[in-house]
C-alpha cells in the first residue's frame, strides 16, 4: 500500500510505501487484504522537524508493485 499526500506543506515522495502483506495465491484465486489507514501512517517531518499529520485529502494506491496500482483517496 501507498500513500501519496499531494498538498503536504513540504515536499514529499510521490508515493510512500506504508503497508506491505506478502500473498499467495493459485491461478484463478483470490484473497482479501485489508490495511488501516492511521493518523500514524500519515505522520512525516514537517518544516520544523516535527514528527506530525496534516490533515486534509490523501491518495491510497494498492498494487503488486509500485507502477500498477489502484488508486483510491481518503
């Protein structure tokens, strides 16, 4: 799982990964994965070195690997 914050105060990596389950799975079959989303995950080093969120809108991207997501915002 990836998490972008596009109006951060301060520059940020375009994609962070945040959450990572490793899955196997048969041909054909399919599974359910579920990751919560917390202020925690949000949190980066602002301007004044501070360890916080911003609140505001963020992009979830899940996929295999980092180019073929899926993206969702929250």
């Amino acid at each position: 799982m990836y998490i972008s914050d596009p109006v951060a105060s301060v520059s940020r990596a375009v994609k962070e990964l945040k959450g990572f389950q490793k899955i196997l799975l048969a041909p054909g079959e399919s599974k359910e994965v579920k990751f919560t989303v917390s202020p925690e995950l949000l949190k980066f080093y602002n301007s004044k070195l501070e360890y916080n969120w911003e609140p505001g809108q963020f992009e979830v991207q899940i996929g295999g690997n980092s180019r073929d997501v899926k993206k969702s915002g929250v």
